[in-house]
C-alpha cells in the first residue's frame, strides 16, 4: 500500500452521479441497517447523506416519503425515534442482493423462460404494473402477453410477482428455443438494448477508471487497506461506493444475464461488471467502517 504521503497526494476524486434521496437511503438501509446496525436514527441518515452531499430537509422529507410508501417503518428504540425497512421491502433488498452480487451469465443455447400474462380489460392498470415489473425483472417482450428471460430469473420472479400480488395473472414456462434463425437480431427485438447499453454507458462514464484509480491507492488486499486506513479514507470510501452501488443495482435487473453472443460485439456489460466488483472488493470493507462508526457515535450519544 502506498505511504501516507504520496496517498494523500493522490487522493481519489469520488465521482458524483445524479441520484436522488430515496435510492440512496435504500442502498444505505440494504447495507447498513441490516447487518450490526439495525434500525437508523434520522440523525445518522442525515450525516451519512451529508457525506454523500445531500441536505438534512432533503433526507427528512425523503424519509417521510418512504415511511408513506410503507418502504420504512418507524421504531422506538432507547427513547430515540429510528427507521428500518419493512418486512415487504427487506426482503425484496435481500432478493436484490441475490441478483446483484450473484450474478451469473446464460450460456448460448440454454433454456429460457416464458411469462404469459392475460389480465382482464377492466383491469388495465394492473396489466401495465405486471409489464412494468417483467421489464424490471430483466424480461424482454415477444409479444405483449408474452415475455422472455434466461431461465435462470424464474424463482426470483416468481416470488417478487406474488409479493405485487400479480402471480394469479402469470404461468411460466421453461424450454427451448428451437427456430432457426440469428438470436443476435431476435434479442435486439425482444429487449430495449439501446436503452441498456446506455445505463451501463452511464455507469462506465462515472466509474470506468475506478478500479485502476483504487488500486493505485489502496493495493490490491482489502484486509490490508481496510487496517492501514485513515478515517478520511474510509469516508472517502463510503462516499465513493453508495452512490456506486446504486448506480449499478438495476442493471443486473434490466440485463438478465444474456449470453455474451447474443448481445452487440462491442457490449460493454462484462467490462462493467469486472470494474464493479473489483473495486466491492477493494473498499465495501472502509465504506461499512466508516457507516458503523457514524452509528456508533450516534449510540454513545443517546
């Protein structure tokens, strides 16, 4: 790891994507308020989003959103008012955390699911939150009623449908697919890849350099770089890693797991995905420090 000096020197510029309140508070609870810290205090989400450049108005009225929207819970906990996810949405970030730190790429010629969906015409708006949530989900549309994915989506779909109480209106099948034909200009049908391409393009634009950037700083061992940190490198972490983690979440749900010989020959998606988990790797340890010493702070003042 580098000396102090020539650290300091070379401090990393966290980059600073445009993302709104809400997204982060839930990537902030999917990280911290689960695993040692719990329900949060309004307190320790407004300092953790001051970090990130937010205003403590902002964070109060977006906590009230969510706590509105059912997304939050308020909890009494020593006489302090604190929030933590509901029982819907802690599982739906659990299901989340599936998709976004397993996630695996479909082999050419492998299985897919099909979702077939018939709503009733006096029902139209839950026609369009069912479209609304295959898309989310990573499906591509054959038809309107008609949609397909990789099979590999299948359980995780299954179970977000039935929590939008949405699964009565869908039946799924899994096979093969056995016309003949390019499925490189059948995948461009069925998926939105421009729009795809320019998520991961957005992504690559904010943190394309960021793992040759961390390494430069860090090394290579996160055991090491985590121990030889200064508190300002673990902020520094903290603020770097939020915004990216929710700047990457939806794309492992808009991108399925395609097989790479499907997709456009110049697909940036593997290139992304290498550079987001190296860099998990190098600095989610200093980001979590950092987190956990805010809350920390915040008890011993109670």
């Amino acid at each position: 790891m580098p000396d102090v000096e020539t650290r300091v020197q070379r401090m990393v510029t966290v980059p600073v994507p445009p993302l709104r309140h809400q997204p982060l508070i839930l990537t902030i609870y999917g990280l911290y308020g689960r695993r040692g810290g719990g329900p949060l205090p309004v307190s320790v989400l407004i300092e953790m989003l001051g970090d990130l450049g937010h205003d403590a108005p902002g964070v109060r009225s977006a906590v009230s959103r969510l706590k509105a929207k059912g997304v939050l819970n308020s909890v009494k906990n020593g006489g302090v008012a604190k929030y933590e996810l509901s029982p819907r949405s802690l599982e739906m970030v659990s299901e989340g955390d599936e998709r976004i730190f397993a996630p695996y790429r479909a082999a050419a010629g492998g299985p897919w699911v099909l979702a077939i969906f018939s709503v009733p015409e006096t029902m139209r708006d839950r026609r369009h939150q069912l479209r609304t949530e295959l898309t989310r989900l990573g499906f591509g549309s054959v038809s309107p009623g008609v949609w397909i994915a990789p099979s590999g989506v299948r359980e995780g779909a299954k179970r977000r449908l039935a929590a939008r109480e949405l699964a009565e209106y869908v039946e799924f099948f899994t096979g093969d697919y056995s016309a003949e034909g390019d499925m490189r200009a059948r995948v461009a049908q069925w998926w939105d890849l421009e729009e795809l391409a320019a998520q991961i393009g957005e992504f690559m634009q904010f943190y394309g350099n960021s793992l040759a950037e961390w390494t430069a700083e860090v090394g290579e061992d996160p055991e090491a770089a985590l121990a030889a940190s200064t508190p300002e490198l673990r902020r520094d972490a903290f603020r770097y890693y939020v915004p990216m983690l929710t700047l990457w979440r939806r794309l492992p749900y808009r991108d399925p797991g395609l097989p790479l010989e499907y997709l456009p020959e110049d697909w940036q998606g593997p290139e992304a995905r290498r550079i987001f988990f190296g860099v998990h790797r190098l600095i989610a340890p200093m980001a979590e420090a950092h987190a956990m010493a805010l809350v920390a702070k915040a008890d011993a003042a109670v």
